[in-house]
C-alpha cells in the first residue's frame, strides 16, 4: 500500500511540475457501502470519514487533486426489512484509508484568482489506492474476518485494493482565498471482500477444514441453515464504497515552479 500511495505522489508531482495555482484543504463527511450485505441502496451511509487534500488549479475548467481519507463502512443483515436478507443474518465493519489521485473538471470559468465564476459544479475522476480489514462481533469479542476463511479460500485475501472514484459536486468561492466544495462520490474497488463476503458457502468437502468457530462466522444464518455449496453473496464481481462531504480549502499562488 506504501508503494501505491508514493506512486500516486510522484504521479501528481510530475503533472503539477509547472502549477503556480493551490489549494490545500480539510475534508469531512460520511462513508458507505454497496455489495454483497447492501445490495439495492446506492445512497445509504453509515460512518463519518475524515481528510485532507492538496489541489493543483491548473486554469479555470480543470484541476488535479491529491487527497487522504479516513473511514469506516459496515453492513448489518440483521437490521434489514428483507426476510432473505435477515435469514443470513450476515454483518461486517471495516476501516477503509484512502489514497487518491483525481481529476475534476468545472462546468464554468472557476475562481477569482483566473476564473470568472465564483460557482460551478464539477466532476472528477482518477485512482484510489485504500486498505481494509472486515470484522464481525460474535457474543461481544469482535474477529478479523480474513484470519478464518469463511468461503473455503486456501489463503487469505489481500487487505489493500485500487478503485476507479468517480463523482460530482459543486465549488463556491467565498472569498478570493477561500472555497468551500460539496461533493458525492462512488469508489469502484477492484475487490470483492471488502465485506469478507464473495462467492459461496463451502462446500461439503472444504467443511472437513472448519473449526466450529470458522463455521460460525461463514454461517451466520438463523439455526446455520445455510446450504454447503449454495451463493452466498451476491452475483456483482466487485464492491463500492461511497462518499459525501464538505471541504474547506485556500487558495494560494506559489511563486516558484517545480520540474519533475
């Protein structure tokens, strides 16, 4: 994960070489989940999430961001309005850290420093890189899901994973400094065990390999009625995660240019 984030420094270090135009900024708001526990609500957040960024304006219209966030995301059959769903009785929380490289795109002249409009809505796009690390609560002792294998897996899966963020929000200038930007936006991982959830219940002859304990936590449904060998998440090859927030971001014009 160290690698990824230092990559997408230097990335955003050579494409910012001749950037006089910057912002720096404190972001806050909240982190979702869409997967295999939250399946149909692609709005639903559950946990505040909280970072910073560092934004190079390139000219009124385009911009290249580079931004931290730190979070939470978690799931809860149990508390679900669909019988099925609460049949499986399956939940996860997991710390999510991200690394991004973004691009954002304003509809309008942007900015009073160059630009003409002192609002705009923007999209953005770019590279996240963002670790992870599923744990369920069983009878108050909490457990790392990835330690116990509960699809049957012959090793653990990797806790750190890229993502394609993509979204839209809307900036206003406030003063010739000072900018305040919303923003809404999905992180497409290139993972499917963000929830510890993937593919099937094990199968009658992986059983052979599972502790009572393993057990439990690969079949959390009522009276462990879940079938050997029968899906046990959804068909969606990957997972997401969301976020919204509010960020509050100066201006400043470097008198000195970097080369790369």
């Amino acid at each position: 994960m160290k690698s990824k984030i230092i990559t997408l420094l230097f990335i955003f270090i050579g494409v910012t070489s001749q950037a006089q135009i910057w912002e720096v900024g404190f972001t806050s708001g909240s982190m979702g989940y869409i997967g295999d526990l939250n399946q149909n609500n692609y709005l639903k957040i559950s946990h505040l999430a909280f970072g910073g960024m560092i934004k190079n304006n390139i000219d009124g219209y385009w911009s290249v961001k580079l931004s931290v966030l730190s979070g939470q995301i978690g799931a809860d059959m149990s508390k679900s309005n669909n019988p099925i769903e609460k049949e499986r009785n399956l939940s996860f929380n997991t710390p999510i850290t991200e690394a991004s490289l973004q691009v954002e795109f304003n509809f309008f002249d942007y900015g009073r420093l160059f630009g003409k409009k002192r609002i705009t809505p923007f999209l953005f796009t770019g590279l996240s890189g963002f670790t992870f690390n599923p744990k369920t609560t069983i009878n108050n002792t909490t457990y790392e899901l990835k330690n116990y294998r509960t699809e049957g897996q012959e090793a653990n899966y990797r806790t750190s994973a890229l993502a394609i963020p993509f979204g839209l929000g809307v900036k206003c200038n406030l003063t010739k400094n000072l900018n305040i930007i919303g923003e809404f936006g999905y992180r497409k991982a290139f993972t499917d065990y963000i929830d510890d959830v993937s593919g099937y219940y094990p199968n009658t002859n992986e059983l052979a390999n599972f502790t009572p304990l393993r057990m439990a936590l690969s079949d959390r449904s009522i009276n462990s009625s879940a079938s050997p060998g029968s899906q046990r998440g959804d068909f969606r090859k990957n997972d997401t995660y969301l976020f919204a927030g509010i960020t509050l971001s100066y201006t400043f014009v470097s008198q000195k240019c970097y080369s790369f």
